[in-house]
C-alpha cells in the first residue's frame, strides 16, 4: 500500500486508522444486505462531514471494519 503524505506548516504526516465496531453482544444485527448497504451509505455520509476520508469498510453479520485516515488537526463537530 503507498501512503500518501499530507503537509501543514511545520510537519508531514500521514494518520491512517482501523476501527472496529461491534454489535451489542455480537448479534448477528448486520445479516441483510441491504441493512449492510445503508450502514455503509451512513457511514460515508458521515465521513464527509467530519471531512475524513474512507479508505475502506467491510460488514461482517456482528461487526464493521472501517480504515480511514484524517487530518492532523481534526476538530469535533459535536459538543462534549
């Protein structure tokens, strides 16, 4: 895989990050197709925007693996 180096002002970089989400007590909740699709549709909705980009998913009946990389400097969108 040839990683892309991003630049700010003083630093280059290249954040990439694997996130696995489970299903409460891995029930088999993702076993549809078409449930599968539209997580997949959220989920690229929502990286556009916090503005990072999906590198690449896959559903599993129980679990969903997500590779994206960001900026350096993401700021939340949402309050804490």
């Amino acid at each position: 895989m040839k990683y892309k180096l991003d630049r700010s002002a003083h630093s280059v970089y290249s954040l990439h990050y694997h996130l696995v989400v489970i299903v409460k007590y891995r029930r088999k909740a993702l076993y549809d197709e078409g449930i599968r699709e539209s997580l997949k549709q959220i989920i690229w909705s929502l990286a556009e925007e916090l503005g990072i980009e999906i590198i690449g998913q896959e559903p599993a009946e129980d679990h969903i693996h997500i590779l994206y990389s960001s900026r350096q400097h993401l700021q939340p969108i949402y309050p804490m």
